[in-house]
C-alpha cells in the first residue's frame, strides 16, 4: 500500500476505477482527468447513453463518485484529496439548471418580500443555490432540516 497518493496518482486511480465500471455496465466511454485545483481532481466520462451512470437527479452519479472515493482512498494510507466524478458533462448541465431555478425563486423573494423554502437537496445542489444567492444582492439564504432532509431557505436580507 501507498503512504500517500499525489493528485495526479489519485486522479489516475479514479480514472482506473471509472473505466471498469463502465467497461462492466457493457458501456462505451471515455474517461480522464483534471486537477482542478491544489486539492481536487475531477475525473469525466463522455460518450453515448450513459444516463444509466448519473440517474434521476443525478443520484446514481453520487453513488458512483462514492465509490471511486472509496476505491481511491483505500490506496492511500493517508486522507485523499477532494475528488469529483462527472458523467456527459451532467454537473455543468446541472449547475446552470440550478442557477436558472435560483434566479426565478429570488426574483419572486425579492417582490413578495416572504422567504421560500426549497425542497432538500444534495450538499452539492445547496451549494449552487447559496453561492449563487450570495452574488445577488438584497437576498440571502440559510439551510435548515438534517441529512438527508436539509434545504435551502432564500429570503430577503435583513
């Protein structure tokens, strides 16, 4: 075993894992990865029908990013780098789906001055929501609920 994996080491590891799940799916992809910053890789599968890999809301892609953490960190002695898994460039997609959404529900805030509570959502969706929030003005937002039940609440700023 490994005392500690570098970022690019982690990164061709997640790469590995990626490609033979979806060598076992029976699916055509293919796989690489990207050090998007000092601490994380992103590791990105494209090709045809591969919705099977990110499932409704993209549950299914959770799942597989968990795994290939796992696979990863199990290499490692030490803790791994923050590592990310995307499938058909679904987290961009969803990530402009999101702020789209936010855009609206701030619009309806900010003229009914009431708060409005989402439904819950994935750590990763909330934090479109509040990062995007947080470059309007006259808005703000908190979460409330516990895992897996925690939500975004957008209201005026006060």
């Amino acid at each position: 075993m490994e005392e500690s994996l570098t970022l690019d080491q982690q990164g061709e590891a997640a790469q590995e894992f990626l490609s033979g799940l979806i060598r076992e799916f029976g699916l055509d992809a293919t796989v690489g990865f990207a050090e998007i910053d000092e601490d994380t890789v992103q590791v990105a599968a494209d090709g045809d029908d591969l919705g099977l890999l990110v499932g409704p809301r993209g549950a299914t892609l959770a799942a597989v990013q968990d795994l290939t953490r796992t696979f990863v960190q199990r290499q490692s002695e030490n803790r791994t780098d923050r590592i990310l898994v995307d499938v058909g460039g679904y987290r961009e997609k969803r990530t402009a789906a999101l702020r789209r959404f936010t855009e609206g529900i701030v619009d309806e805030v900010k003229n009914s001055g009431s708060e409005r509570a989402l439904e819950p959502m994935s750590p990763a969706d909330r934090k479109v929501i509040h990062d995007t929030v947080n470059e309007i003005e006259g808005v703000e937002t908190r979460s409330d609920g516990v895992e897996p039940s925690r939500y975004v609440v957008i209201q005026p700023a006060g």
